[in-house]
C-alpha cells in the first residue's frame, strides 16, 4: 500500500488514517502491582469497539489513562493528532482530563456519577459547560453574550435529553430518575462534551434483558446518527459480541487477543482467560 503507514494489530493492519485512537507501549504500575503491561492498542474511526476481560484485568485502568484520569509509567497515546500521553524528556507526561475532554473525549462511568439533587437538564449542561467561553464578570453582570449563552445551553440540552428520551424528565432530579433512565442521563451529559470518541464502562451494567437491548441499540443509533466512534467495556458477552466492530481482549494487563468477534470468540486464549484451562483445552 502506497501513500499510507499503517498501524499493526494483532489480527491484522488498520490504515493511519482510519486510526482514530492509538497506544503504543502503555503500562501502569500501583507500587508493585503492574495493572496494564505494554498495552498496543489502536481504535478505528466510527467503529463500536469492545475492551474485555476477566475482573482485574486492567481495562477500566485503560480507560482512566485515556482520558488523563491516571498518568501511564510508560508509553504514549494519541487522539485524532493530538498526544494525550506523550515523553517529555525522560518523564511522562498526560494532559489534564479537561484538556482531554476538551479535545474530544467524552465518558460514562462503571459506578454512575451524576449531580443526585441537580435536575436532568442541569446534569447536561454541566457536559456542555466545557465549551462555554463566558467569564465570571460576564455571570455577574448579566452580560448579553452570557445570556445567549446559557439560552444555548438550555436548547442544547433539551435536545440531548430528547435524543436519549428523556425530555419529559427534564425537572427531575437525577437521583429520583429509575435506574436505566440515570444510564441514559449519564450518557446524554457525555454528549454534553461534544465528544468524538464515547468511552462507555459497562454501559448495561444492572439492567435486565429488555433494558440491555434498549441500551444495544441506543448505542448503535448514536455511532449512525452522529458519527461517534465507541469505546466500552462490557461484561454482557451477548452485548459484546452482538454490537462490536473490533475486541480487544485484557488479560492480567495484557492484550491477549483482538479482531472480529468471530476470531476473538474462537480464540482459545480468550476461553482460557475467562473458563480456565480445562476449558480452552477441551
């Protein structure tokens, strides 16, 4: 191939300039415990991409590094051009999570992390405040750019509560939403942020089977409508296998196998990783 690198995964080469996210070498150390090992790890433009593994296998690590929550011992990672984590001198050093999300990272958390006594909309706009360009003085004096602004933000957030179904919500305060609705919030204030990469921990995490499916096909309606790439951690393999363009596969902090969900779900490491020996040998 002529007029292009390209980035090498373990099940084969994505185009550089499909490339959306790229990691080379990552490793994060707690101490004497080594929570991510050399990780290598490339994300393609608009594809819904899946990070697994069996519990403490370093993925939710993977995430926190992303977005500048934790600074990586070791490695770089870049974002559509932009060094997130890059080498300066001999030290590492990781932009600041607003500053990544700012670049165009949005996430949800594992353990939902909304304002419990704001309201549904308040909540989206705290996701939107990231781009707001008004000054305190501008606040204090009811300046008309300040006013233009926050009518902005209210209209922007009614939009996103509609686009998640929640529109009808507005008023209620997060804590009082049901439990998929706070999901839906959670995501509709990452989308706040105008992310182009949506980091989603275990996004049907709690919920039953008819709910699980809503949330499937929720996400899949937000990578066609708006172009989002996707990045999730899921322990639903139903979820996994049935959304997912690519999966990359954790294990003690190692990617131990990644590709289609076809060549991950025959691939006997992955068996092993999470039914044991006996099984992968079977």
């Amino acid at each position: 191939m002529t007029g292009s690198t390209m980035a090498v995964g373990l099940t084969g080469a994505i185009p550089d300039d499909q490339v959306l996210v790229r990691a080379r070498g990552v490793t994060k150390r707690f101490g004497g415990l080594l929570a991510v090992n050399n990780v290598d790890f490339d994300i393609p433009r608009t594809s819904i991409v899946s990070l697994i593994g069996p519990n403490g296998a370093g993925k939710t690590t993977f995430f926190n590094m992303i977005t500048g929550a934790y600074v990586p011992t070791e490695g770089e990672i870049t974002f559509d051009g932009h060094p997130i984590v890059y080498l300066k001198g001999s030290k590492v050093k990781s932009r600041k999570p607003h500053e990544v999300t700012a670049l165009g990272i949005g996430r949800t958390f594992q353990n939902i992390r909304l304002f419990g006594t704001m309201s549904a909309l308040d909540n989206v706009r705290a996701g939107i405040h990231v781009h707001l360009r008004s000054h305190w003085w501008d606040a204090i004096l009811r300046t008309p750019s300040m006013l233009n602004e926050e009518q902005a933000t209210i209209d922007e957030g009614m939009r996103l509560l509609e686009l998640v179904g929640l529109e009808e919500r507005a008023e209620t305060w997060a804590r009082n939403l049901p439990y998929g609705d706070q999901r839906r919030l959670e995501i509709a204030r990452a989308l706040g942020t105008r992310p182009k990469l949506l980091l989603l921990d275990e996004p049907t995490a709690g919920m039953n089977a008819s709910e699980t499916r809503e949330m499937t096909d929720f996400i899949r309606r937000l990578r066609a409508e708006l172009g989002l790439t996707v990045l999730l951690i899921e322990h639903d393999m139903r979820v996994v296998m049935g959304i997912s363009d690519r999966i990359t596969v954790l294990d003690h902090g190692e990617v131990i196998a990644e590709g289609s969900p076809a060549e991950v779900r025959a691939n006997p490491k992955v068996v092993e990783a999470y039914l044991g020996r006996g099984a992968a040998e079977a």
